[in-house]
C-alpha cells in the first residue's frame, strides 16, 4: 500500500511540473514577440494549449535523457566555459523540443530560444523542489534510495555496521574570533552562524590553532593534506635554483608543490583511501576530485576534477538557478562598493574591473558545485571527504574580516553547512563532521594607502634605483632614497630622479630586485646572485638598503642570513634578534607579535626557497592591524593578528587535539589531528603497507612533525601520545 501510495505521489508531481512548464511556455510565448507556439494563421485556444504541452514535455522528456550525456562530454571544457554552454545547450534542446510538436507549430530564435529554456527550467525545478520538500516522506525515500544504490554496491548491504566517514569542512580564512562571535547571541539577535552556535560546546568543542608564519591557504592546506609544508615560504615565492615565481593558486605551482610534499612524507596525503578532494588547491591523495587546482591544468580521460560540475550541471535547472544567484551577486557587490565609497568608508580598496565577477564566482558557483559534491559524497557513504568553502576570504579580503559583507557570507556558510549536515542524517553510515579554517585574517589599510609607495617603491629607493615620482614625493619614499644615497656617498643632483647605476669600487653594480607580496608578507630576492644572499652582501652591495625597510614606520621587521650570526631578525633603531643563539640587541623586533613568533620565523629561516630579505608589515596589538603589500583591507600571509589564528571545531566523541594545556602549532600538526581521529574510526588515511614502510624509513608518516623539518626539538612531542589507549565509543549519529 505504501508502495502504491509512493507511485501516486511521484505520478502527481510529474504532473503538476509538467502544468507549469506548459503554463510557463505559454506564458512566455505571449510576451515574447520571436516565440510562437501557432501557426501562422492562427489557431484555436485549446489548439496552443496543446501545443505548449507538447513542447514541455518533450522538452522536460530531452533534459532528463540527453542533458546527462551531453554534459559528460564536455567534461574537459573549461568550468567557467561550460557554465556559460550550458544555456546554449538548453536553449538548443528547447528548438529540437520545438521541432517535435506536430504539426511544426512551435518556433523561436535562438537567443530567444535559450531565454525560454532557462526560465522553464527554473520554474520546473521551483516547482519540483516546493512541492518535495513540502512532502518529507517523498524527499526522505529518494536520500534513502541513494544511499541503499551505494550500499550495494559496495556490499555493505549485509546488515554489518560500517565505521564512521569523516567530512572536513574548511572555511576558508574565518579565523578563531570571528567564528567564536558568529555563533554567539547579538543582544536581541540571533547568533549569525545558528547551525554551528548550536554545535558549540554540545557536540562539538571549539579550538584555536596557530599557524606558522606563512599563514596563507597554501602553506595551510598543503600542510593539512599532505603532511609537509617545508620550503613554502609564502604564497609566492621567487626560486632561485628554477629562476620561476611560484604561486600557489597557479595549477602547475600546485601540482608541483604537491608532489615536493608527497616526495618528504612518502604517502600521498591525507584523503589517500576512499577519499574526496572538493574545492582544494590540492588532492590529499583522493581519486574522487572537483574543482582541484593542481589537477586542473591535466587534459585527458584521467582528470577527474571537473567531474563535479558534470554532477550539478547535468541538471540544467542548477545552471539556471546558479546562473541567478551569480548575477545577484555581482549587484550586490555593486552596491555594496558604491555604499562604502557614498559613505567614504575607511580603510578601503577599488572593487571595481571583474573583482564583481570574481567574487561571485566563489561565493556563488564554486560554493554551490561543492556543498553539491559533498552531499553526493555523504549519500553514497565515501569514508573521508575534505571540501573548501572560500567565499568568506574572498569577500574578507576587499571588505574587511568584520564588515556587513562579510557577516552575509557567514550566514549563507552556515545554511551550507546546515545542507550538508541534513544529508548526514540519510546518508549509509553515521558521519563526523569537522569544520577548520587554513587561517584568520588582520585588517589595516594597505601599505600603499598608508604610506602612499608600495614595498617595491621603497626596495628600489633603498637601492638607489628608478622609482614613480609619485613614490618620490612621499616622505618615507624620500628618506629612503638620501639614505641610499649617503651610504654610497652620491650626492643629489639637480634634475636627477634616481641614483647613477654605475658600478661601485667593490665590484658590483645595482641589480633591479625581485619583490614579492604576500599579504602582509614581503620577499625580497636579488636573481643575479646565486644562493640566499648574507645580510653583508647585502650591505656591501646596498648600505642604505636594511636600514631604510628596518626603520620603516610600516615594516615590523626583516629576516635576513648573517655570514657571521645565521639568522638574523631587524628592527628599527638597530633592533637585532639572532635566532641561532638567542641573543637579542635592544628589544626584540619580534616581542609585539607575541608567543610563537621566534619559533615560526626560525623554521622559515632555515627555508632554501627564503628570500633573501623577508618582511613583514609592522603590526598594531591594539587594534590588531597589520598593513598587507596587496591591495587588500583584510589580508593573511604574515606575522601579526588574527591572521594566525584559525580555529577546528570537532566533534566532542573524538580525542582532544592536544594534551591539556598544550597549543595546536603547525599546518602539519594538525594534518597529524585529522589522520589520527581517521585512525579513530577505523578509517586510515594511507594504506597500512605504505605507512608501515615510512615509519620504518624515518619519513615522517608518524604522528610527529613532517620529516626533516626539525620542529621535533622545538614543538610540543607526538601527537600520539594524547591519544588514548582506547578510542573513545562511536556515537549512533553525528551532526
């Protein structure tokens, strides 16, 4: 009976979709003036209507039929290319609908044939989605159908209980603070992230964590992922040895740095068996890949990363309703923009070019074909699942970590969230979830805004080298450049903008610099000279050059290699901190940045791919500012703020991260958190022949810190001691 009651129910939904489809067309067909459904000398009512419904239901008939097939195969076409080709595919399905009426009575222009397409679909999706998720029953049987097809096949469908799944879920650049304010009351308001407040400290614990000094998503999550991220200076870098810049959002920089990391640890990461990768710049070691950014440049039957957008754009009623969304966003950044400049908001940054199109890509598309994986993830019961959600930091970045903007984007993450977690409850077998974030972000006006030069402008000052006038005329730019020119003992001449390039009497001529911006972070590299270059090279070739950044008002400090001393901190007034020895002259430039500076600039140091000046920006412990070498009014990269303090929100039946009293340092410390709760549920994240192999060779697949890095001697001990003997029990249902 039940049964029977099931089929009837599903029979009137095909029906109602169906009448407003036709309904829709006909509609349309009467604003239209290129779209017709009659013939040309006119025909009966009852005639047109048959003819709308005709053509909505062959149309309805190709979208569920031919639709799947041709998104598969344009699988390799570009994301953004295939989201703009799959209105063009609908509209042509709607003129071979069209062509199907007898009669030929339906028509349409192309351009006006995609218009009708996407509105018909929209409206049919609207209609299928009110009237399933006003029947419970009906959406509960089809998430349970799902989850038993999966179940079968792998075999799971003997009655034996499966081990928990895991689904990391990384919030991108939502630090420690702002997540602990979006989940509590607001005077009379409701927390912003209501899903998540309700999660704190019932089931699940809040934890911050401390980055390392690169606090930026690709020294993060290559951490997080793969266990190592040694030699990951910033979010770019210059390399020497390669003569390249490396950028960890380009694919090939990506796809490199993943296989530098895979090579140190001897696994291929975290998510290695029966894994997900969604959204990340790297795989983890997963096969089940969307949106992947060191696969993404791969061409051929074996990249599998764009296989998430064959998932949520098969469905062209997902297209169109994306296609909306997109395009409000980009008026809400559009008015968002105008409000700040009408009301001359401080500090603030041009949003203007595609910056609108940009930002609704992320916080539109890339968050729907992701949220869309992982609940396809979840239904058909994969074991571990990690997913990136970056609208909060793309927003963050031009609006500020707190502003209005960015308090919008962390509602609609927690409705993400609640999505994923209401697919958890039908999915075939309980689920932990894990929410993380790779880093914070500080806010303060750019470098250049306060200052009125870019860090470039001032390196190039302090080199006696060509610089805008516009730099020139600013003081800081001004000093920067008689400080140059009294150390090489060049007095200024009438009419001249720059120091002569001549060669000095020790040999060496000017070479122009590499400077490099990260955030809050700054590289700076000289490629004519082999190897790092020591701080005396340095002075012989540019006396004015360390003094000029060190004094700066907006420098915090400089990390340079001393021939006599190693590394070497700078500050201004003749500031020094020697991190070999410890021995600090004045007060440490480092002091204001708080606990955990000296040992996350001293790994840095001992970095091959270290520029040979590092600088990062001065910071205010007041009001938490810091002023980034970008273009950006909430940025990450450095030292200083909340940028260095993330947060793990985990479920309370997993072991703590950390022994009591003890801190959470280190992309590669958590990496161990997160494989050894995957231990927990009898899950491993690599396979035991190769983790037993590694352990054997010392290379660093234990639980400590990633091998070679020598954080042993100077982090907490192994993780695998605040392990408890015994795994805690399994709850009968995660949220």
């Amino acid at each position: 009976m039940a049964r029977w009651k099931s089929v009837g129910a599903a029979l009137l939904r095909v029906i109602a979709v169906w009448a407003v489809s036709t309904l829709t067309m006909l509609a349309l067909a009467g604003i239209l003036p290129d779209f017709r459904l009659q013939s040309p000398d006119g025909d009966s009512a009852t005639r047109v209507a048959v003819t709308a419904a005709s053509g909505a239901g062959a149309f309805g008939l190709l979208s569920a039929l031919v639709w799947p097939l041709l998104v598969r195969a344009l699988l390799l076409v570009p994301a953004f290319v295939l989201g703009l080709l799959v209105f063009a595919l609908n509209g042509s399905l709607l003129l071979l609908a069209l062509n199907l009426i007898p009669d030929g009575r339906g028509t349409a222009e192309p351009e006006t044939a995609v218009v009708v397409a996407a509105v018909m679909s929209a409206a049919s999706s609207a209609t299928s989605t009110f009237l399933t998720v006003r029947d419970d029953e009906a959406y509960h049987r089809r998430l349970v159908r799902l989850a038993d097809r999966r179940r079968r096949r792998l075999g799971g469908g003997d009655g034996r209980p499966q081990p928990p799944g895991t689904v990391f879920l990384q919030l991108d650049g939502v630090g420690h603070d702002v997540l602990r304010d979006a989940v509590r009351p607001r005077g009379n308001r409701p927390p912003l992230m209501p899903t998540l407040a309700g999660w704190v400290d019932t089931t699940h614990t809040l934890t911050p964590w401390r980055t390392d000094w690169s606090s930026q998503t690709g020294a993060s999550q290559l951490g997080i992922l793969h266990g190592s991220n040694e030699d990951v200076p910033a979010f770019r870098w210059y390399e020497k040895d390669t003569g390249r810049v490396m950028v960890s959002n380009r694919p090939t920089s990506a796809a490199e740095l993943q296989r530098r990391a895979a090579a140190r640890t001897g696994h291929e990461g975290l998510l290695t068996v029966d894994g997900a990768s969604r959204g990340n710049l790297f795989t983890g070691g997963a096969e089940e890949l969307a949106l992947v950014l060191s696969v993404a440049a791969r061409r051929g039957r074996h990249n599998r990363s764009r296989s998430g957008y064959f998932a949520y754009f098969r469905d062209p009623a997902n297209a169109t309703r994306t296609a909306g969304s997109f395009l409000a966003e980009v008026l809400r950044e559009l008015g968002q923009s105008t409000r700040a400049r009408l009301r001359r908001e401080t500090p603030r940054v041009g949003r203007g070019g595609l910056y609108p199109f940009i930002r609704a890509f992320a916080t539109v598309v890339e968050r729907d074909v992701v949220v869309a994986a992982v609940m396809g993830d979840v239904l058909s019961g994969r074991t571990a699942i990690y997913a990136d959600l970056v609208a909060y930091d793309e927003v963050a970045h031009h609006s500020g970590p707190r502003s209005r903007d960015t308090h919008q984007v962390l509602r609609r993450l927690d409705r993400c969230v609640a999505l994923i977690a209401r697919a958890v409850e039908h999915a075939p077998r309980d689920y932990r979830i894990v929410l993380l974030s790779d880093h914070g972000q500080s806010p303060g006006a750019t470098f250049a805004d306060a200052y009125g030069l870019t860090l470039e402008d001032l390196v190039r000052a302090g080199c006696g080298l060509p610089v805008p006038r516009r730099a020139e005329r600013t003081p800081t730019g001004a000093e920067a450049r008689e400080t140059a020119r009294a150390a090489l003992r060049r007095p200024e001449r009438a009419g001249d903008g720059h120091c002569p390039s001549d060669t000095g009497s020790d040999g060496y001529g000017p070479s122009d610099p590499v400077v490099l911006a990260s955030g809050n972070l700054g590289l700076v590299s000289f490629p004519d000279v082999p190897g790092r270059m020591s701080r005396e090279e340095i002075d012989r070739r540019h006396p004015g050059l360390l003094r000029a950044l060190a004094d700066h008002p907006g420098v915090g400090f400089l990390l340079v290699r001393s021939e006599r001393h190693g590394a070497v901190v700078l500050g201004a007034d003749g500031a020094e901190h020697h991190l070999d020895t410890g021995r600090v002259v004045g007060r440490s430039p480092l002091e204001v940045f708080g606990e955990g500076a000296v040992a996350a600039v001293r790994r840095t140091a001992r970095f091959p791919n270290a520029a040979d000046i590092m600088v990062n920006s001065a910071y205010d412990p007041v009001t938490g500012e810091v002023h980034a070498f970008e273009g950006q009014i909430g940025s990450h990269g450095g030292l200083g703020g909340a940028q260095s303090h993330p947060f793990l929100l985990w479920p309370v039946e997993l072991s703590p991260p950390t022994r009591p009293g003890e801190e959470l340092v280190g992309a590669e410390r958590v990496h161990a958190v997160l494989r050894r709760w995957l231990r927990e549920a009898d899950g491993p994240q690599i396979p035991r022949q190769v983790a037993a192999a590694a352990a054997a060779a010392g290379t660093g697949t234990g639980t400590g810190a990633g091998p070679g890095t020598g954080e042993e001697s100077r982090r907490p001990g192994p993780l695998a001691a605040a392990s408890p003997a015994v795994p805690p029990p399994l709850p009968d249902k995660t949220r």
